[in-house]
C-alpha cells in the first residue's frame, strides 16, 4: 500500500482552535482513496528533510510559543525554502502562515524573526482583535471558517504573491485589503480556523495536490 508522509511542525506548540484538524481531514480522504498514512511530529530539535514527506503542515500559536518555535525552525530554513520552490504542497495556519514571511511584531513590541522565504510581513495591532466568522471565496470555491487574531498581514510584493481568497465576510489578512491568507505555488497560507479543512472543496484541492507530488517524487527516485 502506498504510504503518504506528513510532517506536522511543531505539533506540541503550535495548534490551536482545531488546527489539527486540518491533518485528520487529510488523513480522511486518502484513507478513502485507499492510501495510508504517516504524520510525524517535527519538533524542538528533531532533525528534517522536508523531502521526506510529501506534505507539510504548520498550525498556529500564541506570541511566547511562536517565539520559542523562532529559536528553532530557522534551522530548517533552507530545506523548507527547497521544498516549497520545488513545488511541494504546503498548508500553514495562521502563526505557521506568519512565520512564511520575514517578521512578526507581537503585542509587546518585540520583534521575531520569521523564515522569510515568502516576502510579507506580520504586525501586532492591539486596538484591532479580529474574531469571528468568516466567509470569502477562493478559486475552490467559498470557503467559510473561523478567524481570531490581532496580527496584521501585508504582502511586501504583490506581484509574487497571490491572495488565497476574497473576502465576504470577517478581515482576513488585514482590516484593509479585503483579502484572506496567500497562496505560493503549491503553498497556501491562511488566517482560518475551525478547522478550514471542513472546506471539503480546499481539502479535496490540497489531497489532489499531495499525491501528485508523491507520485512525481517516486518517479524522480526511481
């Protein structure tokens, strides 16, 4: 039986409103398409080879998490940076979409230094708590889920990126740009919880998009 790899990044600090759940949606439908399925948790210390796998998951995470995972990952970068220029698929939750870009400011002003492998960049904005439901459509089709952040997201060149939706509903990205998440190559970064893989639409996407890539990496190999 074929085996699908997924790397979860930082499992044990970086998960919250359901993000898991993203994985456990993948896990569902490969099983349905009759594939197994590996999920390793890559954490503090461990060795990577983002080529090990065949999809890479990163959810999201409070400031002093986020600045734990900082000290960490950037050990990671390049293998990741490979990875994601090669067009492996790639799913990153809010906290794991900021870390995409070259920095995050958090609440207290301080200033965390992201992978920047993609060129955008997080502020902390504590007058603005964005929360609630929300809605906006993608090339998948509309998407509903969950929002709840006061980090602020800006693309620094809109030419190389491309949002991941539109909104309809809630903030996205940031209060001004009517945009939510980022999408790069095979790479979708998004501010929606709930988990937005109950957007059977995205996850059928993202499934297709994951043995795709196995089966053209087994050809490489063989």
């Amino acid at each position: 039986m074929t085996t699908i790899k997924i790397a979860y990044l930082y499992e044990d600090l970086m998960n919250t409103y359901g993000d898991c759940g993203d994985v456990k949606i993948i896990k569902y439908l490969l099983k349905q398409q009759g594939l197994d399925c590996t999920v390793t948790n890559i954490s503090l210390g461990d060795d990577f080879n983002a080529f090990d796998f065949d999809f890479l998951f990163f959810g999201g995470g409070q400031d002093f998490e986020q600045s734990v995972v900082a000290n960490d990952i950037i050990r990671h970068r390049q293998t990741i940076q490979d990875f994601i220029e090669a067009g492996g698929p790639m799913l990153c939750i809010c906290g794991g979409y900021q870390f995409l870009g070259s920095y995050y400011q958090t609440s207290g002003g301080q200033t965390i230094k992201c992978l920047n492998l993609l060129p955008l960049h997080t502020v902390f904005n504590p007058q603005k708590r964005m929360i609630g439901d929300t809605k906006y459509t993608t090339k998948y089709g509309e998407v509903t889920a969950f929002e709840n952040h006061s980090g602020q997201t800006f693309f620094d060149d809109k030419n190389k990126l491309q949002p991941f939706g539109k909104m309809i509903n809630g903030y996205g990205n940031n209060p001004d740009d009517g945009v939510e998440g980022m999408q790069y190559k095979n790479v979708i970064g998004s501010y929606s919880h709930g988990p937005l893989l109950k957007n059977l639409n995205v996850a059928k996407a993202i499934t297709k998009n994951i043995i795709a890539w196995h089966q053209q990496q087994s050809t490489v190999s063989n």
